[in-house]
C-alpha cells in the first residue's frame, strides 16, 4: 500500500540517535536546546520550547496565556481534535468559525462577523487558533487586525507548516500571532517520533511555557518564593506537567531539521506533478493564496460530486482497494460526539461540512517516488469513472 504520508529517515538520523543512547544524558541534556535554538533561528522568532506532542504544546501555550473557566477559545472546524481540545484541557468554552471555501482555513471574514456578534453578547473569545491546515498559512495579517480590534490571543496551530512562508517569511516568526505551535508527529514534514515545539517572541510568554512543561518547578532563585535550602533546593510555583522531549527525539530533530527545505522543494515537486495530471479531472485541486506559500504537507482534493456516477465513500473505499493509502483530513470537529454533548449542531458551519463531504487526501511525503504518484492518479481516475 502507498500510504498517505510517512517518515524519512536515514543513516544520519540513526547514527545522532545512538551517539545520544551513548552520552549521558537521555532527558533535560543538550540536544533539546540545541534543537530549539535550531528551529528558533530557521523561523527568526526569538524564543522556541519543545513539549513531548504539539497537543501538548497548545495546552500549555493557552494556560501561558490565562485561558481558564469562564473564557473562550475559537477555532477551526476542519483540524484535528486536538486545534479545540486545548481549551477544554483549561476549563475554556470552545467554538469555531467556518472555512474559507478556496484555502480550508479559518476564514477571516467569518471571524469578523461572528466577533461582532459576540461582542454584543459580551461573549468574545480570550484565544482564537487559526490552523494552516495542509501547510498553507491562514490569512493572519487580517486575524492579527481582528485581535488588536476585539482584544484576543493569536495561537497559530502550525502543524502542518513548518517550511511553509506568509508574506516571504517563515511560519513561526509570530509577526501577527503571540505563539505558534509546530507538530513533528512522523507524518509531518521533519519527524522527531511525537514531539512539538511553541515558538514566540515574548520573553514572558517562553518562562511560562517552559515552566509548565517541566512540573512549574524552578531552580532559579529569582522565581522563589523563599530563600534556596540549599544546591539541591528546586520549588514548584505553578501546576505544570511532564510535557519534556528527549534527548533521543531532539537529535533526530536536529538531523531532520537539517533536510527541511529539500523536503518542501520536494513536495511542491510533487504537488505541481499532482495539478497536471488531475487538471482534467473533476475534482477542485488545491489553491495556493498569493500571500502564502504552503508547505505542502497534504494535497487534498475534492470531487465534484455532481459530475461523476460514484460517491464519496465508493472513490475512498475503491482508493483502499487498489493500495493508495488515502485519508480524509478533517471529520468537522463540531460534528463529534463529544462536542455535540457540548451543544455543537450540525449545519452551523455549512463550508467545513461541505468540504468534509467531497475531500480526500492522496498520498504526499517527500520519498513518493513519480511512479508511485502515477500509480495514485490512475487509481484515482479509474475510481472515479
């Protein structure tokens, strides 16, 4: 089977792993500020924190930023769970904003009408995470706009981007976001196993981050409350948690990180070979906005529903048969049977549902081989007819 995404990895990525099994150090050693300091320098932000997932690394950027009960988190409703579930994880109230229909992201004018309306409610969310879904940027100079208008947070779920540029400049920079968070899960664009990083320009920002990954307990006698017993002393100032990174994942990391770019150059490769070959097709093929260029960790398409004699269902099943590994990114979050047990309906959100029925993801990661993607286009085209 052709899957729709995997790792890559080398003899060099195998090798900074054993020298770590060999050091030592396992946990809290060098490698994993060596890996942030890496990825802060390739985003040109200032501050970079690893957690364990990026899942974890959304937690902990919202309780950075005081989200708790009684406040709200928006985001989108074609992500994964995990885009919504950080605010539950504070005790937050969640809701979504619809998709633009050409990028799949959270749409910004869809966010504006519904600010206004909170507003009037005195129902404004606290935090709002955009989500560059397939690696291409949300529109963020105007959701930045929006939050110095209406006084919100910006976390920029980054999972899929890293690589990706908005406005010539690298995902992560936070030029219009307080905190952007990165996922290195093996089917992302550079793997580290599990593993995330939250990356911002705010000093304040990082402590507090850093500080809830590791327990709330310091060292630094600075941030005590009382004088040090002793060089062993450590107190905990706040309720963190085990949300560290090895060292084993940050050297893989490292290496990875080393090969990102070729990475991207590779699957943009890839996606324009897509675009040819399927522009005959009837499906909507992904669009790329002028501001952005994404990093292309997902090529997604959607069928034209009302030109073929086929469903959705009978295209993805008849994809599975032949081999080609295809997957669907995102069922709606709203549409989940949890967060209809909070009070989601459906139809609230018509362009993610309507994206949700007729998108599928065919395969995409930087060692498809050409006749592998030919394999993909031929499955395609001939479950379809």
């Amino acid at each position: 089977m052709i899957p729709y995404g995997r790792q890559d990895i080398r003899q060099e990525d195998i090798d900074a792993v054993v020298e770590v099994l060999r050091s030592d150090y396992l946990t809290q050693g060098p490698a994993v500020p060596r890996f942030e300091a890496a990825v802060a320098q390739h985003c040109g932000v200032e501050h970079a924190i690893a957690a364990n997932s990026a899942t974890s690394a959304l937690h902990i950027a919202c309780l950075a930023l005081d989200l708790g009960p009684g406040d709200w988190l928006w985001t989108s409703p074609i992500t994964f769970v995990a885009s919504a579930n950080c605010g539950l994880y504070c005790g937050a109230q969640v809701d979504f904003v619809d998709i633009d229909p050409r990028t799949y992201n959270l749409c910004p004018q869809a966010l504006e009408r519904k600010l206004a309306e909170a507003q009037k409610k005195g129902r404004l969310p606290k935090v709002v995470v955009p989500v560059h879904l397939c690696g291409q940027p949300c529109d963020m100079r105007a959701i930045h706009v929006l939050a110095q208008r209406y006084g919100f947070k910006v976390v920029e779920d980054a999972s899929h981007a890293i690589g990706g540029k908005y406005e010539s400049a690298p995902v992560g920079n936070c030029r219009y976001s307080d905190i952007t968070v990165f996922s290195f899960h093996p089917v992302k664009i550079i793997t580290t196993a599990e593993g995330g990083m939250a990356v911002t320009n705010d000093p304040k920002l990082a402590e507090r981050i850093g500080l809830l990954r590791s327990h709330g307990i310091t060292r630094d006698p600075a941030h005590m409350t009382r004088e040090s017993d002793g060089p062993w002393y450590y107190q905990q100032i706040d309720l963190g948690f085990n949300y560290r990174l090895t060292e084993l994942q940050a050297a893989l990391g490292l290496t990875q990180l080393e090969r990102l770019d070729a990475y991207v150059a590779r699957r943009h490769a890839l996606s324009l070979r897509y675009d040819e070959s399927l522009a005959a097709l009837p499906l909507t093929l992904p669009w790329q906005h002028p501001d952005g260029a994404s990093a292309r960790h997902l090529y997604v398409v959607r069928l034209t529903l009302d030109r073929i004699a086929v469903s959705h269902r009978q295209v993805f099943e008849a994809l599975r048969e032949q081999g080609i590994g295809v997957n669907l990114h995102y069922i709606p979050v709203h549409t989940q049977p949890y967060y209809e047990r909070l009070g989601c309906v459906q139809g609230r959100y018509p362009e993610a549902e309507r994206y949700y029925a007729e998108a599928i993801s065919l395969p995409m990661y930087a060692t498809l081989t050409e006749a592998q993607q030919d394999m993909v286009v031929e499955a395609l085209r001939h479950a379809m007819a």
